[in-house]
C-alpha cells in the first residue's frame, strides 16, 4: 500500500537544506546517514587555499525506505562552495552509487535518489573532483540497468559543469521552475562569449535559457515540480513504483544531434527559438 506522508501542504523544498530534503524524502522514521558530520569527511584541499572546510564536504549520503523500498538519497549541499564537488564530496556520493549496485546486483532492492545543487567540480580541487564525476557517471549509467536513477535539481543552485552531464544520464529528472541546468555555469559563458551575447546578471535571461521551465518545455528534462515537497516526494515515489523507463531521454543521440545540426549559429539565440527548435521532439510539449 502507498504510504501517504502528511506535511504541511505547499512546504518548501528548496528552502530546505539538504540534510533535510534527503529527511523529507524517506519514509518518517527510516533516515540514517551514512559519513555523517561526525565521520569528518573533510577535505584536505580547501584549508591550504585559505577556505573554510565542512564536516560532511557538502554531501549527504542518506540511507532508509522511500515508500517502504529500501532507498539511497544522495544530496548535494548548495550552500557550501555553491554544492561543488570535490574529492570528498565526489567520492561519498560515487561510493553510495556503487554500494547500491552492489545491492541490486545481488538481488537487493535499493531505489536511488540524486539530489543535484552544483557548480560542477570544485574548483579549488580541480581533477580530483572530475575523476569522482566520471566515477558518478559510470555509476548512474550501471545502475540504470537495475532500477531508475532519479535525479531532482530543486534549486537554489541548479546543476552545471559535470554534474548536469550526470543529471542528463538519470534515469528520470524532476526539476523545478526555480531549478537552472547547463553545461556552462552563466559566468563562464559570459567570459568565453562576451558579454553582449550572455549577460550573467540578467536573471530573467539566464531562467529564460537555462531555467527548469525552459528546460521542460524543450524535452531535457521529465518532470516539471512546484517547490512543494510534498508534490515533489510524490513524483519520486511514482517513478520508484513506474520503475525503469522504457527508453531514456539522453540516449535519443541521433534526434538531439539532428536538432543541434540545424542551429543557425550566425544569429543570436532567443529562448523561443531554442523551444521551437526543440518542440519537434518534445513528448509533453
Ligand atoms: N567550484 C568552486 N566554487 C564554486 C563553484 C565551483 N564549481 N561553483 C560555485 N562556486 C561558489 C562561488 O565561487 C561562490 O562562492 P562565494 O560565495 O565564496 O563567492 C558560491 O559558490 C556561490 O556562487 P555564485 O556564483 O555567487 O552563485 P550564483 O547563484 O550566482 O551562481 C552558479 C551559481 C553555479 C551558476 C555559478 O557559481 C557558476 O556559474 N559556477 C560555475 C559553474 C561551471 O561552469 N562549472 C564548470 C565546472 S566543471
């Protein structure tokens, strides 16, 4: 029977950290974190470069049932060095990632949840955090083969750099209005392309790009969410009883490529264009 978890209708998730949004996701009770606060998972990195480190790295592994099925929740905690991965924070959250293949592999049913607020590797750690990523890539696409990988880019972060390839590898992705997805963080943009082609403080213009709507509407992603933590809690529990999708959206390879090939790059994107150029393949559009 499906466990109906009563909350205060309409709560925040975004404005939950992620300690709490991990928490929120299990069933009541069942939360227990794996390389807690006081594991001090510290990073060795980030003293030296005169910044301040966090017991738990930014990452929350937390183990428990979603629904009665045995779970994983990986979050990432935006707050900390705007949810950068680093060495720590990259392996605690490959490391869950394996465990639970391990646990499916042998017949162990865990059902996976990422929680996504990142600027991709941390800079401050540079290639420790990209191998962990690519650890976390190789991993979600592994155990995609036993259960759906669901990925949840909330907000206030959003989810760029390496990370968003990790998101776009989910088996399914909810994300919010709120929520930004891309590949290039706005600023790194702005400096590559000039400031007349992407202006990082024109917030409306970023949303309108990169934000969870924007990204909807164009087919990247499946699951649009109010920030309401208990729509949000619903929507995973669905894709956790819908298990594996039939087909996943990043292995659409040739459709996203024709799509790509036909961009005339010689005059400036507008939001609309990007949506009609996208709305062909678009399956909710
Ligand atoms: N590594 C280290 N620190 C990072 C980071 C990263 N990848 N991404 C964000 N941060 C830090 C910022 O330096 C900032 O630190 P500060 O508060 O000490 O100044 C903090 O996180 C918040 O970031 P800020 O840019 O102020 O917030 P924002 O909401 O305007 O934008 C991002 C957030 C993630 C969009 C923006 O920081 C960004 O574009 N980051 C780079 C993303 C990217 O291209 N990554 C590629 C690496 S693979």
């Amino acid at each position: 029977a499906q466990v109906i978890k009563t909350g205060v209708l309409g709560e925040s998730f975004i404005e939950m950290n992620t300690r709490q949004r991990c928490k929120f996701l299990l069933d009541e009770g069942s939360f227990r974190e794996v390389l807690g606060c006081e594991a001090h998972t510290i990073s060795p990195w980030l003293m030296p470069q005169g910044v301040v480190p966090q017991t738990d790295d930014g990452c929350v592994v937390a183990k428990g049932t979603i629904n009665g099925r045995n779970s994983v929740v990986v979050g990432i905690e935006g707050i900390f060095q705007g949810g950068s991965m680093g060495e720590i924070s990259g392996v605690k959250m490959a490391a869950a990632l394996d465990l639970a293949l391990r646990d499916n592999q042998n017949g162990i049913d865990t059902q996976v949840v990422l929680l996504l607020e990142t600027g991709g590797v941390r800079l401050q750690e540079a290639n420790l955090g990209l191998a962990a990523i690519a650890d976390i890539h190789s991993s979600i696409i592994a155990l995609r083969e036993y259960v759906p990988v669901i990925g949840v880019v909330a907000g206030a972060v959003g989810c760029f750099g390496g990370m968003s390839i990790a998101a776009a590898l989910c088996s399914t992705l909810i994300v919010t209005k709120e929520a930004r997805l891309g590949l290039n963080g706005p600023a790194v943009i702005e400096q590559e392309a000039g400031i007349e082609e992407y202006d990082s403080r024109n917030r409306p213009f970023i949303w309108s790009f990169t934000g969870g709507e924007q990204r909807f509407k164009t087919g990247l992603v499946d699951f649009f969410a109010e920030d309401d933590a208990d729509q949000i809690r619903s929507m995973v529990v669905e894709q956790i009883n819908a298990g594996k999708p039939a087909s996943i959206r990043c292995e659409n390879v040739d459709h996203y490529l024709s799509i790509l090939n036909q961009v005339d790059t010689s005059v400036q994107a507008t939001s609309e264009m990007v949506r009609a150029d996208f709305a062909k393949g678009a399956s909710h559009e």
